[in-house]
C-alpha cells in the first residue's frame, strides 16, 4: 500500500513524499515527534497523520504478516471444534437424529408449522434441556425466552422440568455418583431460575430486545439458547411497507446470527405458516416471505401426517434432508408412540 | 486548499482508493495544483518532480491484444467447481479473474454449491479457499464429508492426511454486516499485494456466501448509502479477482418480482457487476438441481444443464 492511498490532505502527501516517506512500511516505526520534525509540521497534526494507517497495517508489521487473514481460521480447526461441541437434545431420540444430535450451537435453527402442532412446546422443552447438567450429558447452559405471543405457560414449564428430570434420574438410577452430585441442580424449580423471560409486545420492542441481548449475554455467559417464540407475531400486523420489513428483518436475523457465532449458542426461532399461491394452487410455508427463508441457517418444519406429529429438515447446509415422528406428552416432547392419538380441535 | 474535497469518511475512501485510473488523475492533478498554488514553502519544482514518478506510476500499464490474451492464457485458468454438469456448462468451472454470482431460491443448492467448490479446489492444489460466511452456514462437517466420497480410493492415514491438508487450505471468516465485509476485503486486498513478494501459497477462490444477506439491511429506503456500499463492494471484489489472479464465487437470494415471478434480489445496479450469473433451481423430494446461465461473459445464455447434490 502507498503513501497515496492514505485519507489525508493532498498538502500532507505531499510533504511526506518530499521527506522521504513513499511506503506505510516506511511510516509505521516512526514516532509523532520525529514526524512532526520532519515535515516540520505541528504534533498533532503529525500524530493524525500516523492515527490514519490502517489499524492491520500495524499489526500486519508486528506480526511479521503471515496470517492470509486476520480472524480467519482454517475448516480443519474449524472441524475439530465442531466435534467437540455437545448439542442440545429434543427429548425425542428420533427427532434428534435427522437434527445430527440435537440443535446444533452456532447456528440459527427455525421451526415452523401449523398452529397447534407443538412448536411452543418445544421451544420450552428446549429451555428445559439446555440446563440438563454436564454429568447427565448436557450443556448446563441457561436459556433466554423471548416471548412475543404471550404463550410461554409457567406452569407447563413446571411440568416438562419435572418430566425431563424424572426421566434423567431414571436413565442415571445405577450411576448414584452423578444422582448425587446434582441433587439441587435436579429440581424444577433451579430449571425455571435459570430461563430468563421477555416478553415483547410489538415489533421495536422485540428489535430493541435483541439489540440489547449482545450485552446482556457478555454478562450471563452461561445462555446457550436463545429461543424467540414466535419472530413472526408482530412483523405480521402494522407493517405497511413491506420493502421496510424486509429491511428490518434481514438485519434482525444478521444480528441473530453474529449472536450465535459469538457467544456460541443456538438460536431457536419459531415460525408461523401462511399461504402462498404457486403454480395454480394454494400451498403452506413459512410466514414473512422469501427473503426471510435465507435468514436461518437450518429450517425444520413440524407437520401433522396422519394422527401422527412429524418433523422434516426443510433446510440445512450440513444434514440431508428427513423426516422424523414425534409426540407432544405431558412430560414434554418424546418419541413417538402408536398410542397417542391426534385430538383434533373443534 | 483542496483539503475539503478529499473524501475523508470511510467508505468514501474506500470507493476512490479502488476507484478507476480516471478517478485518480483527477485527484492526481487536484495534488499538483495544490502543489503549485498552496504550498509556497515547498520548492515547487523539486516536489513536483519528486511526486510526478510516482503519479505516473499509478495509472495501469495499457496491454494489447496478444498481450491480454497471454496474460489470460498463463493467470486465468478455470477452476472446476467438481460438478461436472456446472463445470461443462461453464466451460471448465470458474474462471479466476471473473466474478461469478449464483442466484436461488432458499434450499436450492446454493451453499452446496459453494462447500463442494471450496472442497474440490482446495484438493486439486490450485490453493487456498478463502469462505467469508455470513448466515453461519459454512458446515465443516459437510466439507469432510464431501471430501471423504472424493476420496473413496484411499484408506487409513492416508485418507486422515489427505482430509487434513484439505482443510487446511479452506479458511473461513464469519461476517455480519456491510462495514465487516469491507474491511475484509481492504485487508485481503493488501495481504494478497504482500504475498506476491513473500511466496505465500495464494488465494485462488474468494467465496461469498451469501452477499446478499449483508445488503439486503441497507438497500432500499430513501437514501443511497446502500447502494454505494454495494457497488463499492462489487468493485473492490472484481477488483481483487482480476489484479490478483482470484476467482470471486457469491451467492444472491430471490425475492418475488412482478406477477409472483421470483427473480434475482439486490435490483438493477447490481445485475451489472458479475461477470457470470447462474440461476440453480430444485425439485422438492429430489437431489437434482438444474442450473442455467442467466448472464455470462461469453457463452449465450439460456443454457441449461442439471447436476446431483449427493447426499
């Protein structure tokens, strides 16, 4: 890089080219004063002069340059972290294989489908499970809820912790070591300390929230997930200018994803469907639009297939896409069974 | 003084600084009337004489015919993608010093598209892959898991080794917004100057996954900052991929044009920056993907050819 690609003034160019200074090499060991008297120019302006370099051409000298890029970090570490990563688990066995493992950190994970279907249900399932403790195999992370309809039922919670501890207690009953170890851990109510609860009542609120969660997480490092039931309520409603929605919700989803990178976590973002007419006839997809279908990086979609509840891998960059069985129990969300029926609303 | 026309926010600079020979003969010769109006200290002769050289040294030598056709010849090969279907399209894959768009709907095989690139160049030693990923999609996972059916012939450590140099040649770098994603490429800019010097192993595809995502929250609305960060990055890209000999690989999005009818996102003044623009499209239920040329520098457009995502 040269001495003419730098923002200064055309007059301060120059007197750095007539004093010798041609290449930034040439700028970057040199102190303000010894600047300031060689252009015979005054400290300040000298040492504004040196501000201007670009903050890599600096580190690039003292780091002898030989990164290709600063930050950048080979697929091969890359791979090695990601096999290290533990993944949060649905509680439903069938539903975390074709998910490789459960949802994966790092990732922005959207589930969608027709109301009634469970999708509430699993966002607190999976406020639930993100606590389970490192020696029962889990994250011991904790939770942010994010509640934009009004859906999230304490009392529910209450029930799915109690399940999900029933059910760890029974699968850990002859390692009596682990049982014991997190004898206070395994209580509902330590579960639903550990979700942290917004409730959003319009739009700039729900943006204000996650504008705000970068510095709320830098101090609860312990979050693992972000669940956001449902992205879609307000943005559906009051929004004339839909070019602005666009707008609004690509850079929502951009901050959501610089989120998940940085803090390593998941983000869980729950979807409504809506209709869309495609070649002759009306079908179901996900609401807010197909720009909005980029904004995840994996897209699961919950449907009813018969009597049965199933969940299918719309999306993803990294598993093929399947489909899944599961079922909706009062202890939460569990594989499926041939004797749970569908209750259909009337 | 002429210090109040310099362009002193950042992105402004960024424009000129990779702005077109003509754009610096004017500032060049903006430098030299203050040279001989303003600065009376300076022995204006002597100045001028020191700053002429190195003027004159910034405008790009001109290049014949021959001459363009041997530099292309020797620095602009193809890089096969390893999609045989998009790379007898293509004519042998991507071609370095070219800027090559892929355009989709969601879960058309765009990022496919793009991990199979990275893996299969960086496998054929044509050198490093640089991924800038902005939607967290770049799976690592999936790459070892291309590379392992690519290399079915081998067993054992070789095969370990063999996923292991692979790897190592693809760097990826998350990005989050517009400002980031200049940044980046400024400091790819003057890396890549440096390393012509050092022989380092160099990069030979810059892949952008996707480049839309990062524009969509500043286009649009009343005002034109947008659409300046756009351009701008388009030039800074197609900048980068013909000085430095790099093959320019990003993904576009499709929103819903009139009548329904999806078309390419990020409107008309972005239509004109790649060199290349592929259309892929998918079946639902299938792993075959149809691509066709919407645009090419070359080759007649229309064309259609189809290819199989394995799983």
């Amino acid at each position: 890089m040269e001495i003419a690609n730098l923002p200064i003034s055309p007059s301060q160019r120059a007197k750095l080219l007539s004093a010798g200074y041609t290449t930034l090499t040439s700028l970057s060991a040199v102190s303000p004063f010894q600047l300031a008297r060689d252009l015979n120019i005054a400290l300040q302006e000298a040492s504004d002069i040196l501000k201007v370099m670009p903050e890599f051409t600096r580190s690039e000298s003292l780091h002898g340059g030989n990164a290709i890029l600063k930050g950048a970090q080979t697929a091969w570490d890359m791979l090695s972290e990601e096999q290290m990563q533990k993944h949060i688990t649905t509680g439903c066995e069938n539903l975390d294989t074709i998910l490789g493992g459960g949802i994966h950190c790092k990732e922005v994970t959207e589930v969608g489908g027709v109301p009634g279907i469970g999708k509430t249900q699993l966002g607190i399932q999976l406020a639930v499970n993100v606590q389970i403790p490192v020696e029962y195999g889990g994250l011991h992370g904790k939770a942010v809820y994010i509640d934009t309809e009004g859906s999230f039922m304490v009392e529910r919670a209450h029930q799915i912790a109690e399940g999900c501890i029933m059910d760890m207690l029974d699968k850990f009953r002859h390692h009596q070591k682990v049982i014991l170890a997190c004898q206070e851990q395994m209580q509902p109510n330590s579960f639903l300390a550990n979700i942290f609860y917004f409730r959003i009542c319009s739009y700039t609120e729900q943006i204000a929230v996650i504008n705000y969660l970068g510095k709320f997480l830098a101090e609860q490092k312990d979050v693992k997930i972000i669940i956001i039931d449902s992205v879609t309520f307000h943005f559906r409603q009051d929004f004339d200018d839909l070019a602005r929605r666009t707008r609004v919700l690509s850079g929502m989803s951009l901050e959501l994803m610089k989120l998940a990178k940085t803090y390593n976590l998941a983000v869980v973002l729950l979807n409504q469907v809506t209709t869309k007419f495609t070649e002759g006839s009306f079908q179901l997809t996900l609401a807010l639009g197909d720009s909005w279908s980029h904004a995840c990086t994996n897209r699961v979609i919950l449907y009813w297939n018969g009597n049965d509840r199933h969940a299918y891998i719309d999306k993803s960059p990294s598993l093929r896409s399947a489909s899944a069985p599961f079922s909706v129990t009062s202890k939460g969300i569990r594989n499926a069974t041939s004797q749970c029926k569908r209750v259909r609303m009337m | 003084m002429a210090e109040f026309n310099e362009p002193r926010s950042k992105a402004t600079a960024s424009v000129s600084s990779s702005g077109n020979p003509t754009s610096f003969l004017s500032r060049a010769s903006k430098c030299a009337k203050t040279l001989e109006e303003g600065n009376r200290s300076l022995s204006d002769d002597a100045g001028f004489a020191q700053v002429q050289p190195m003027m004159e040294d910034w405008h790009q030598p001109w290049l014949n015919g021959v001459e363009l056709l041997e530099d292309s010849n020797r620095n602009k090969h193809f890089l096969p993608t390893g999609y045989e279907g998009i790379d007898v399209l293509l004519g042998g894959g991507l071609c370095e010093g070219q800027l090559t768009e892929i355009v989709g709907s969601s879960s058309s095989g765009k990022t496919q598209v793009c991990l199979y690139s990275a893996a299969h160049v960086a496998d054929k030693h044509f050198g490093v892959v640089m991924f800038l990923d902005t939607c967290n999609s770049f799976s690592p996972k999936r790459i070892a898991c291309m590379v392992d059916q690519l290399s079915s012939s081998f067993s054992g450590e070789a095969k370990e080794r063999r996923l292991k140099r692979i790897m190592s040649n693809i760097f990826c770098h998350s990005i989050f917004d517009i400002f980031a994603l200049l940044d980046v490429l400024h400091q790819l800019e003057f890396n890549l100057k440096h390393q012509v010097t050092s022989g380092h192993t160099k990069i030979c595809l810059l892949i952008i996954d996707s480049i839309s995502s990062l524009l969509t929250p500043v286009l649009g609305g009343k005002g034109s900052e947008g659409r300046l960060l756009m351009v701008s990055a388009g030039i800074i890209l197609k900048k980068l991929a013909n000085e430095h000999n790099v093959s320019v690989l990003v993904t576009n999005h499709m929103v819903g044009g009139e009548g329904g009818i999806l078309k390419p996102a990020l409107g008309e003044s972005w239509k004109s920056i790649p060199h290349v623009r592929l259309q892929l499209t998918h079946d639902q239920g299938s792993n075959i993907c149809n691509v066709s040329i919407l645009k090419h520098t070359f080759m007649a457009s229309g064309r259609t050819t189809k290819f199989v995502i394995h799983g």
